[in-house]
C-alpha cells in the first residue's frame, strides 16, 4: 500500500498532456491513452492540431493553396471539439489549438511554452502505413524533445 508522500507524488507526475492530432485512426488511439493517463492524474489534457504547410503547399491539384488550408483549419476544429469533449466528459480541463506549421517543430515548441510534462501521439497519422511503425513526426519529436513522448 502506497503512502501518503507516494500518492502525492503521483498526483503531481503529470499535470499538462499534450496530444497531437490529425483526427486519424491513430491520432485517436494516441487520444484515448492520452485521456486515460490524464483521468489517473486529474492533469489538464492540451489537443493539438498542425496544419503542416509543406504538405498542402505540394498539393495544388486539389484547389487554391488557401482554400485548402482553410477546409484543414476546419476539419480540425472539428476533430479538437472531440478531443476536448471526450476529456471534459471525464472531468479533465482541456485546451485545444490549432496553428499552421511544420508538425513536430510546432508539437515541441507547443509543449515547452506550455509547461507540459507528456506528449502522447499515435505511431502513424495521415500518411498512414500498412503495418504499424514510428512515423516521422513522433520520431522527429522523439528525437528532439525534451519533454517525454509515448508513442501509442
């Protein structure tokens, strides 16, 4: 049985969680560890949306350049509103952002200026895979990061 000092240590482990998402299925398993960890803590859960410009400037195919980040930009918000719903449904504080950028520079400049002490993201997001690997953005951020990263 834990005592008192270990139970309060605990509480205090992890306070601020950040979860980046794109609203893939692998964003959304990353979620769900996210709430469950942050559940166990009472921490507030931070939700994360990129907007990676690189990506959707190579695409201009699909329509103009801004158009296209416009219907990211709300495809987002939709996917955030999830997030900070599922986490106020548990009773979590939940904050949601989302920014233009190149994805894990934003994910770990979002995580220092917000004194977050645990990012946990999917292994894969958009660009998917056919079996499960680390996928560049979560390798990257693991790479560089001073903050943990639990890749799910």
């Amino acid at each position: 049985m834990a005592d008192a000092g270990e139970s309060a240590s605990r509480e205090r482990l992890y306070r601020n969680i950040l979860v980046p998402t794109d609203g893939s299925d692998g964003a959304r398993r990353g979620t769900r560890h996210a709430l469950d960890i942050g559940n166990q803590y009472g921490a507030t859960i931070h939700a994360l949306h990129v907007v990676d410009e690189r990506t959707e400037a190579q695409t201009p195919a699909l329509g103009s350049e801004e158009l296209l980040i416009e219907k990211l930009e709300t495809e987002a918000e939709d996917v955030l509103e999830a997030v900070v719903t599922e986490a106020e449904q548990l009773g979590l504080e939940a904050v949601a952002r989302s920014c233009r950028g190149v994805p894990h520079d934003e994910i770990r400049r979002y995580a220092e200026e917000h004194d977050i002490d645990l990012i946990v993201m999917g292994m894969h997001g958009r660009g998917g895979a056919s079996r499960p690997h680390i996928g560049s953005t979560t390798e990257r951020l693991m790479r560089t990061s001073n903050v943990p990263v639990l890749p799910v």
